[in-house]
C-alpha cells in the first residue's frame, strides 16, 4: 500500500469523537472543553470541517502557541544540561509571562541526587514535564495542596516544617513559591492566614534539609516592594537580604525586565515603580538565583574565589530566542 494512502487512512479511521479528543490532547495538551467539542464534531458531521482543518486551528491558536514556546525552553534547557552548560542572558518574546525565563535558568541547573521540589501542585505542567524527564534520581515533591504526578514522591506539608532530617537533599527547587509562602492561600483552597515571618522560616528550613555543598534555585518577582494578599513581591536588595539572614550565600544570580521587545537580562536593573502585571500577563521582572548554605566557607579558599567568579561571570552561555 502507498505509505501516504496508509497515512491517509489512519487519519480516517477513529470515530470523529474520538480524533477530536486525540487532536486536542496532542495539541493543546488537555480534553476538550465541552463547547469546543460539540462545535467541533457538529461540523465534522456537516462537513463545514476537515479534519486537517480542526488540527490548523488548534496549531495556530495562542493557546498553542504558549505550549509551542514552553517546550522550546524545556528543549533548550535540557540540551544545556546534557552539554554542562549554565546558560545566561536568556531572551523571551514579548507579552510572554516569566515561566519562559524560569523554566530553563532552572531545568539546566539541576543536580543529580535527591531533590525536592518545592509548590509542584501548583507548577507549569510543562516545567514538571521537564523535571520528570530529566531523572535526577530521586524525587521529592511538596506542597500544602495534593496532586498526583508520576515517579515523583509527593508529600503533603508545610515548607516551614518539613519531615526530612538534617541534610536530606542534594538541591531544592523554587519556582515562583517563595513569595507565596506566608502569604493569604485562600487562592488556591486552602487555609492559613498572613504570616510575615513565613519566608524566613521556610528558608532555614530549606537550609536545614540540604546537605552542607547542595544548592537552592530559586525564583522570584522582583520590583517595586508589594503585597498583594496572595504574594508579596520585593526588591532586589530586600530578596537578598531574605537570603542572607536565612544563611545562604548567592553563588550566581541573574534579573529579567520585561519590556518592548520581551524579557532581556537587565544587570542595572532598578526596582522603582516596576510593579507586578503592568507590563504582562504576570511579573514584570524576575530574579533567577542558586544559593549555597556554605558559600562563604568556599570563598575563604583560592580554588572556592576561582569557582565563584567563574560561574558568576564565565563565557559560557546561550541566548534563547524563541520564535
């Protein structure tokens, strides 16, 4: 048989119910909603609707394309990591929230071992796609809401009190939770009330939990100090001193503007006036940084000075440039 008849026929032979269940998962990653299904297969009896027609829809929607440049990124991040690179000035379309900028810094660092990631409930699919593909061994997820992902181990708890002994990870993972800890979890269903104190706690808790040469990357918004009620978004200074006073020396760290022409590495960037949602769909600024709970031990030693510097300062990078 001629491959494309073959082709052709394959194409044909699921019920139009289920090829449009298939398309949409294929394509958008989820079920169909139940309007755009009746439209959907409604036409495709009429035949005001091709099949190939409903695949061009979907592939030239914005929801597609949203997906389209979220693997872009996983791609490009786990290419870095097989290579060993740390990639910097990282670049993202305009309009585009910072899951475009946080998800690679992130997914190209990561370490081998146990890691624990912090908020994966609540995370990009996309981003939990990534790490699960990226078999770091062994894998920890926790949260204070419950959700079932595969391979990875999931706990139900407080990141202000974890149940892990002293040292238990290798890396902990912070994407965009950080801000949320301590602040109104109404959002998302759950209870707790304000806790100002909430970061710090975690944050020793985090350290309390990492092996003494293990690493936090971690992601925030940064501008114009703010709470919002479900978040507080703070400024580069005020991150930092989070950091330090928790014990934590920043090994390496990057910020992210969103402007004009999309998100750009902003090494002068300032905090003033740049507040959350003005400039995008989410956070108009972001700041990517690994930290270490033995830093300053390290930088006590020539060697300790040379790594640093390398990695803070070193060549080596690739510019992402999504279409």
């Amino acid at each position: 048989m001629d491959p494309r008849l073959r082709a052709y026929l394959l194409t044909e032979e699921p019920s139009d119910d289920a090829y449009v269940e298939s398309v949409f998962g294929l394509a958008l990653r989820r079920d169909a909603d139940e309007e755009a299904r009746e439209r959907a297969l409604a036409k495709l009896a009429e035949g005001t609707l091709s099949r190939a027609a409903l695949l061009e829809e979907l592939v030239t929607s914005e929801e597609f394309g949203r997906i389209r440049l979220l693997d872009d990124v996983v791609a490009f991040a786990r290419g870095a990591r097989s290579r060993g690179e740390r990639p910097r000035r990282l670049e993202g379309p305009p309009g585009s929230d910072e899951r475009v900028i946080e998800i690679p810094w992130v997914l190209a660092r990561l370490r081998s071992g146990r890691v624990l990631d912090v908020g994966y409930a609540y995370a990009e699919p996309s981003y939990l796609a990534g790490l699960l593909a990226a078999r770091v061994g062994q894998l920890v997820g926790v949260d204070l809401a419950e959700a079932d992902v595969p391979v990875m181990e999931t706990v139900v708890a407080d990141v202000r009190e974890l149940p892990f002994a002293d040292g238990h990870f290798d890396q902990v993972l912070l994407v965009s939770t950080l801000e949320h800890i301590g602040a109104d979890n109404e959002r998302y269903g759950l209870a707790g009330g304000p806790d100002e104190a909430g970061m710090g706690t975690a944050l020793r808790e985090l350290r309390r939990v990492l092996r003494p040469d293990g690493s936090v990357l971690v992601t925030v918004p940064v501008g114009e100090p703010e709470n919002y009620g479900w978040f507080r978004q703070e400024d580069t200074r005020s991150w930092i001193r989070h950091f330090a006073r928790a014990g934590f020396f920043v090994e390496e760290a990057e910020i992210y503007e969103l402007g004009a022409e999309g998100w750009r590495a902003a090494p002068t960037f300032r905090s003033s006036g740049v507040r959350y949602g003005e400039r995008g769909p989410a956070a108009s600024a972001v700041l990517c940084a690994e930290l270490s709970p033995q830093g300053l031990r390290r930088m006590a030693t020539p060697d300790g000075v040379k790594r640093t510097v390398r990695r803070r300062l070193g060549p080596t990078y690739r510019r992402l440039r999504p279409s």
